[in-house]
C-alpha cells in the first residue's frame, strides 16, 4: 500500500515539477544562446548548468522516495580548481547532460502520469458513487458519455464495476509511478559499466602505489639502517681484535659503533612513523596531525574539528594527505605559513591544506600521484589548486561512521 | 634503589635489568604487562618503575594508563615512561596527575648510559626528565611571534633544558657555564615569560610546561 501510496505522488508531483523545470530550462538556455553572441549569454549558459545540478540533486531525492532507496550520484571530480575548471569538466561529463535530458522530459512524462493516476482513481471513485450521483441528479439520468444510466437499478451496478476499477487502479498507477521512476534513476545515477571502469582504474592506481611504497621503504631500510648496522658490526668485529693489542684504538672503535646503532635506532623510528604513525592508532587522526604540524619547519595552523575517532583507513588516508602535502610546502613552495583545515560533515571527510609559496605543484607529479592513487582507492576525490600566492590541496573522503 | 621494570619485548626486559642490575641496583620485578605492572607496584612499592608505553593486551598506550592506575593506587611513586616515539599529548596526560617523579624519554637514550641513569635518579627523586624531542614538539608548536621571541639563544637554550627537567647545575654542565650566569638566564626567562619563580625543580618544571603546552 505504501509503494502505491509514494507511486501515486511521485506521479502527480511529476507533472507541476516536470513543469517548472520545463519553463525555466527551456527559458533560460533560450536566454542565454540568444544572448551569447554579446556574452552576455555564456554566464546565464553557465548559471543554469549549476541551476541543473541543484534539480538533478532534487529530483533524485523524489525518485529515491519512489523507489524507497536513495539514488546514487556520481559526477567527475574537477580536475582544476574555480569555475572554469568546474565548467570545463562538467560539460564533459555524460551525466550532465543525462541529467538535462530526464528534467526536459519529465514534463511530457509527467503528464501521462499525471493523467493515469487521475482517471484510474477518479474513475474508479465515480463509478463507485453512482447510485448517489443518480440520486441526486434524478430524472434525466447520468451522462457518461458512451453510456447513459437512466434507472437507479442500471446505477447500482457502477458499485461492483468501481471496486474492480479501483482494484486494477492499484497495480496500473504503482507500475506508472515504478517505472517513471526506473527510467529517472537510470538518467540520474551513474552507470554500472561506469562504475566498474572507475573501480578497475583506482584499484590498479591503489596496487601501483603500494608497490611504490614497499620499493621506497626496501631502499630506506637498505641505504641507512641497514649499511649502519654492518658498519656497526664491522666496527666492534675490529675493535674485539685490538681489545689487547692497541685498547685506545679499541676504545675509539667502540665509540663509533655505539654513535653508529644511536643513528640507526632513529632512522627506524622515522621509517616506522612514515609507515604508519603509533599515536594515529593509539589517539586519532587530530593529536597525530598536531605531533607531525609541531615537527614542520614551516609554521602550521591547525583547524582540525573531529568529535569521534574515524574508521582506520579514512585516518591513515587523510594524515597521509597532509604529510605529504606539507612536506611538499616545506621543500618547493617557499612559504611562511601554512593552514590545514579538517571538517567532519555526516559521511564525508573534508580536508584542506593552503600555503602562501610560490605555488607551481605539478597534479601529475609522482607525490601527488601517489596521494591521489591513495585517495581514490577511498572512493575519495583530490584537487590541486593554484591560489596566487601559493597551493591549495583539497582531499574529500568517504568516512562510513 | 629497588626497581620494577615492565616491558614486553624480552631483550629489551633483560638488557635493562642488567644495565640497572650493573649499578647495583635490585630489579624487585620484571613484568611483561599492564596489569602485572599495577600489581607489582603495589605489591613492591619501588623507587622507581620504567615502563615500556607499548604493552599487552592492548599494544597502544596501555603502559601510561597503568602507570596512571599505579600512581593512584600508590601516590608518588616515581615512574619513567620508555617509548619508541615520544609525543607531547602522552606527556601531557602523564603529568596532568599530581606530584612529581614522572618522566618520559625515547627508548633510544638508554644507549646513553649515564645520561639515562642520571634522569633515572632524577625521577626517583621527585624531579622530571622530560624528552628534548617533546620539548622541541612544544616549542615548535607555539607561535613564534609570542613572549618566546623576546628571549635571547641562550635563554631558549636554558627554557628547553628547564622543561626537560635539569636542575640549574645540570643545565650550567650541559651549556658550560657556571651556575650563577645560569640563574640569571632563568629569572630573566621568567620574568619575560611573566612565570611565578620558583626554587623548586619540579614545580619549574611544571610552570614551564604549562606555558608551553597552553
């Protein structure tokens, strides 16, 4: 009974909403290519490609109250930051203009349905009134067009013709408002084939990056605490040869193999950290990035609002982010301060760090590659943006919590 | 001294008892987690207890938690931290109890010998070590435009050696100068960063912190 209860009003909501949406569309893409040749009409053109993202994202609320389960959304990322970048990606984007298709048809679709719904059940109620409409008509009798009840007898059977109207209003009008709803979510949500290129191509981004990081770590380890700790050995292996023979010798040795462990021993540590921080585990996503914001040569203001711990991968993604990202700010930008920014909204993370350098981060750089393999691998989206002065970096994560 | 040791990892556990064992002192209990740790200290009531941050069952931060439980349960009984990585949050929490003798310092500076014992005997003398790693955390921390910037490199020097805990002679060995220039260095520190002075190592040590981690 629900579902033709919400079938019903998607369909009659349809029509009015299919309407409006018709008008301002058609009106305002005739505004703007008339207006375009004094340019007039490009910000307008621009204005309702936003105004369309807004209906598609209310329409999806409708068709997702239709069908009793949300609707997905899946836009590409803008791969520039400002209005230009946006534009130039969402004009790019299929789902845009599939979006622009379901909202100029549902005013035709939305009048069928409309229709549909009204007759099945006004019909049906009609009918099922008959015997009191005659009544009170009287005399000439009822008009129905192709028929004419004239005795109270021939009215009395609109009774048992109404249920069964009624009765078949029911499938007829859920099936309608079903599948209206059916044909808006394939306009409106991304595509399956969509989605599983997408995923084919984070997933591949996600095993390159890991095996990128194994390769980095083997070379740390290999490079430095590794050739410490045989310099180490060779050092004490000479000085237990000379321990009688030349002791001050011995001595010296001693003493550069316990200068060389001490170095060795806090290498390790900072490989260990740079795999995975102990406090990130232990205390959460804010006390680490306030240890690794206290280390940075570059003065950092923190803003990080985080009430509850985050699911672990959503953590380790979003620390990872910012290491990176102030790394690169202390080593090329040439700031003076940087600012990182960290909010929580319902099921997305946002993340945000902003420098006052010289800019000139390249997006396709192995770093922030690897950041955006990371990122991605979340079902999370990542943006490098030229400030004047400086670079922002913008990461947004999926946080199920 | 009479000394509980608690560390999970067994080389670790023996390489310290020795090291102490060496100085002649008596190792009462050597345990390998949270709670054996609470146990023996109440059962033992040490000098001084050195703790491995990282221990079973919970393999966070469970060695400060229990250090914490034991100082409650047995007020004032003096606790150095030992961790692979020292973090100024951990420190924060370790001296939010009251009373002194706590101490915190990176596993790495048991290789120091002396050092390392000499912050042992300062800890369970009441005082505090403090890591330099944490009080360079702290420093950088704050905004370097504030009161800070008003101190000369050599009041910062002795700013950084205070919150480790020194006392004024450990910080005139450690810069190679004599006491009564480090004294002055230290009223001027704290008249620039408007500090109540004080005598004793300890609350020094407190105030400093105070200012830093506000």
């Amino acid at each position: 009974m629900a579902a033709t209860w919400r079938a019903n009003t998607f369909l009659l909501v349809s029509f009015p909403v299919g309407l409006a949406t018709f008008t301002f569309l058609v009106t305002a893409i005739a505004l703007g290519v008339g207006l375009a040749i004094i340019w007039v009409g490009v910000p307008i053109l621009a204005g309702t490609l936003v105004a369309s993202r807004w209906l598609a994202r209310f329409e999806r609320r409708r068709v997702g109250f239709a069908l009793a389960e949300p609707v997905p959304s899946g836009y590409r990322a803008p791969q520039r930051r400002g209005m230009l970048g946006w534009l130039r990606t969402a004009i790019g984007d299929a789902a845009t203009w599939k979006d622009l298709v379901w909202l100029l048809i549902l005013m035709p679709l939305g009048i069928v349905g409309f229709t549909i719904s009204i007759s099945a059940w006004g019909t049906g109620l009609g009918l099922l009134a008959l015997p009191a409409w005659y009544s009170a008509v009287g005399d000439p009798g009822v008009d129905l067009g192709a028929l004419r009840v004239d005795t109270l007898d021939e009215a009395w059977i609109g009774i048992p013709v109404g249920l069964v109207v009624l009765t078949l209003a029911v499938p007829l009008t859920r099936g309608a408002g079903i599948g209206l709803a059916l044909l808006g979510r394939a306009l409106l949500a991304p595509s399956e084939r969509r989605r599983v290129v997408e995923l084919e191509r984070t997933r591949a981004g996600a095993v390159d990056s890991q095996a990128a990081e194994l390769q980095r770590i083997e070379r740390d380890l290999h490079d430095g605490a590794q050739a410490r700790l045989v310099a180490l050995a060779m050092d004490l292996g000479m000085a237990q040869e000379k321990l009688d023979s030349d002791p001050v010798a011995a001595r010296a040795l001693v003493a550069g193999a316990h200068g060389e462990a001490k170095r060795a021993l806090s290498e390790l540590r900072d490989l260990s950290r740079g795999i995975y921080p102990a406090i990130l585990t232990d205390r959460g996503l804010g006390p680490a990035l306030s240890s690794i914001a206290a280390r940075n040569p570059v003065e950092v203001a923190l803003d990080v609002k985080l009430d509850d711990r985050l699911p672990a991968a959503t953590e380790a993604a979003a620390y990872f982010v910012v290491v990176e990202a102030l790394t690169n700010v202390a080593k090329h930008s040439g700031a003076d301060h940087c600012r990182v920014r960290i909010v929580h909204r319902r099921d997305r993370l946002q993340l945000e760090v902003s420098d006052d350098g010289d800019g000139g981060a390249d997006p396709a750089g192995a770093g922030l590659t690897g950041l955006r393999q990371r990122v991605e691998a979340l079902d999370g989206t990542l943006a490098v943006a030229e400030a004047h002065p400086g670079t922002t970096i913008r990461a947004e994560l999926p946080c199920a919590s | 001294m009479r000394v509980v040791i608690a560390e999970d990892l067994t080389l670790l556990r023996e390489g310290l008892s020795r090291l102490l064992g060496d100085r002649g002192w008596e190792i009462v209990a050597a345990v390998d987690d949270g709670p054996k740790l609470v146990q023996a200290i109440v059962e033992h009531r040490p000098d001084i207890a050195v703790v491995d941050v990282r221990l079973p069952p919970s393999f966070t931060d469970e060695g400060i938690r229990a250090a914490i439980e034991a100082r409650e349960r047995v007020p004032g009984t003096p606790i150095l931290i030992l961790s692979q990585y020292v973090e100024e949050s951990y420190a924060s929490d370790l001296l939010a109890g009251a009373g002194g003798g706590v101490g915190y310092l990176l596993k790495d500076r048991v290789a120091d010998v002396r050092q390392f014992v000499e912050s042992l005997e300062r800890v369970a003398a009441g005082g505090t070590a403090m890591d330099p790693e944490v009080v360079a955390q702290l420093l950088g921390r704050r905004d370097n435009r504030g009161p800070l910037a008003e101190l000369t490199p050599r009041e910062r020097e002795v700013l950084a050696l205070m919150a480790e805990g020194r006392s004024n002679t450990g910080i005139g060995v450690e810069l190679g100068i004599s006491s009564s220039a480090i004294e002055k260095h230290v009223k001027q520190v704290f008249i620039k960063l408007d500090l109540p002075p004080s005598d004793e190592d300890h609350r020094r040590v407190l105030a400093v912190l105070a200012y830093l981690g506000s």
